[in-house]
C-alpha cells in the first residue's frame, strides 16, 4: 500500500475557504497529514476538521486574524501544542480590491489588501521558517494569482500584493533551500460563470479547474515527492496561459489611438 504523501506531518493552513481551503485540508488529511486550519471565521473550517476527525485523521480549527502576527504566533502555538511541530504551510487567505482601478488608491483599502494577501505571507514564514531549520527541513506553498503576472484595470492593490507573494516564494527558497526548506507559488484558476466557460473554452483541457484539482496539485508541491521542485511560480490552470491572454474583462483590449483610426 502507498504511504500517504504527508504522512507524519503537521500542516497549519492559513485561510480555510470553502473552496481551494476546504479540498487542500481534506486531500493533506487523507494523505496522513495532521491538519490545523486558522481563519477569521471557523464555521467552514470546524465542519472540515470534523469530517477529517471522523475519518480518523487529527484536524482542529483556530479563529486567527492572519492579519495580526500575534494572532498568528498563537495559532501556531496551538497547532504545536496539539498536533505538533509545523512542517508544511499553505497560504490560501486572499482579498480582493475590486475598487483599486486608478493609482488614486484607498489608503485603508490598499492597507487591509497588503495586510491580506502579502504581509500575512512574510508573518507565517517569519514565524514558521527558524523551527524547521532546526528540525531539517519544511516546506510552502503560497497562493498568488495570475494576476501577479498581467496588466489590468482593477485590483491594483491586488496585483502588487500578489507580485509581492510572487518574490517572497523566490526569497525564501533561495535563502533557505540549502537548509531544507522549499517554497512555491501556485496560481490557480478555478472559477464558475462566464469567465470559467471562457477559460475553458481557451485553455488546453477544454475546461476549467476544480478545487479538489488544485488541492490535489498543492498537497503534491507540500510533499517529500516534490523534493526537487522550489522556488517556482506554476501556473494551475490547465494551460490557459499556454494558449491565450487571460480572459477577463476587467481589462478589455484598447487599441492604441493609430489602429482606432485604421479601423
């Protein structure tokens, strides 16, 4: 029988959402991880904790503001206290800034999108990183965004949040890698609606993801399995980025003034 990917490991994971969160913890969980999922709100991740413990698995859920470090630092000394030492993390907490769409910005606004999607990142790998040097080894996944990558007309904040998440993956492989420590980006498309028919109509499967798809992706990356896979920033998608420019009319093609007028 095949040992479990995560088998004796602890994953504390940051932002348990109904979606990416709940299929990741579900997915680590069956593959022999101890679960620990922080968010704001728990009542998604305690009815996930609850399937995973009458599976059999060990899961808890802790209300954390991952906005606050201190939150942070106590949720991580909860997971140690119950389920044990970290050894993966999965950053899936994000917040969108629908209202950025001009370098005129919402101080507040733009604040609580950094706070969100970037400086809970640098938190959880500041706090996390020195413990498993001293133990050999650990490894992260952070959720960034294709937005990352592509000009748009909104969620400014957003973009620059998540370009930011984009360098501290890079960083934070590179500096610790020969320490034993692995980090990803992973930037999944799983949408329904018009914009998840257009992707699958535009990328290679035919099709847009599931989050069980990219769970499945995430727990593999946390894994010993993908011991040779770091500091990379891949792409989820089923190859849409292969194909075609990213489909959303948050940023519909204008052309310059020259072709307006041949036109």
């Amino acid at each position: 029988m095949r040992r479990g990917e995560l088998a004796g490991k602890v994953l504390f994971l940051a932002g348990a959402g109904p979606q990416m969160g709940a299929a990741t913890a579900l997915i680590a969980a069956r593959e022999g991880a101890k679960v620990a999922m922080a968010a704001r709100s728990t009542g998604t991740s305690e009815e996930i904790a609850s399937q995973i413990r009458e599976a059999g698995g060990q899961a808890i859920a802790l209300q954390c503001d991952l906005t606050s470090k201190e939150s942070l630092r106590a949720a991580i000394a909860a997971t140690e206290s119950e389920l044990g030492p970290i050894d993966c993390v999965f950053y899936n907490a994000g917040f969108y800034d629908n209202e950025h769409s001009s370098l005129e910005i919402d101080e507040e606004l733009w604040q609580m999108t950094m706070d969100v999607n970037l400086n809970g990142v640098l938190a959880l790998a500041q706090l996390t990183v020195p413990s498993m040097v001293k133990r050999g080894g650990g490894s992260f996944v952070f959720n960034s965004s294709a937005a990352s990558l592509v000009a748009g007309q909104v969620r400014f904040g957003y973009q620059v949040a998540k370009a930011g998440v984009n360098a501290v993956t890079r960083f934070v492989a590179a500096k610790y890698g020969r320490q034993g420590i692995r980090a990803n980006a992973t930037l999944p498309f799983v949408v329904g609606g018009e914009v998840g028919a257009i992707a699958g109509q535009q990328n290679c499967i035919g099709r847009s993801g599931t989050a069980e798809e990219i769970g499945e992706a995430v727990v593999f990356l946390l894994s010993d399995r993908a011991s040779i896979i770091t500091g990379q920033v891949i792409h989820l998608d089923g190859g849409l980025f292969s194909r075609a420019s990213w489909p959303t009319n948050a940023a519909p093609f204008q052309p310059p003034p020259s072709i307006k007028q041949a036109g």
